[in-house]
C-alpha cells in the first residue's frame, strides 16, 4: 500500500474536481491528483484495489497534470 504524501493544505488550492458517484479526482494548482473514494477495481490509478484508509490521497502516478474531464465531459 502506498504511503499518504503531502496534505492537502500543502499542495495548494485545488482547481478542479471530477468526479462520480463512488470515487473522484482534485486536480492542485501545482498539477498534482488528489484521489478519493471506491477504489474496488483500481479505479483510483493507485496500482492496486485496496480501500483507501486516508480518505484522500495523492496519486504520485500523475504529476505535471493541467486539466481532467469525466467520461461525460
């Protein structure tokens, strides 16, 4: 299981939310993916299908991110 990175009050404020009815993404203003929620087939990117303890998490797979859409944008 991955360890929890920055906090949230660390990264800066978020400028984008994507989410659905079971999981979502926080895009930072530093390009970083915040992760939340069900995460039961890996859905969160996190290289694995355990629930997530933290509640939030930051996916250290996706950096340098500058926009996300869902599957309906």
């Amino acid at each position: 299981m991955l360890n929890r990175m920055d906090s949230p009050e660390e990264s800066g404020k978020f400028i984008k939310c994507v989410n659905n009815n079971s999981h979502g993404f926080l895009l930072d203003k530093e390009g970083r993916v915040w992760v939340f929620g069900e995460n039961s087939q890996g859905q969160l990117g996190l290289n694995h299908s355990e629930p997530l303890s933290t509640g939030l998490q930051q996916n250290p797979f996706l950096r340098g991110i500058k926009d996300m859409a869902s599957k309906g944008e």
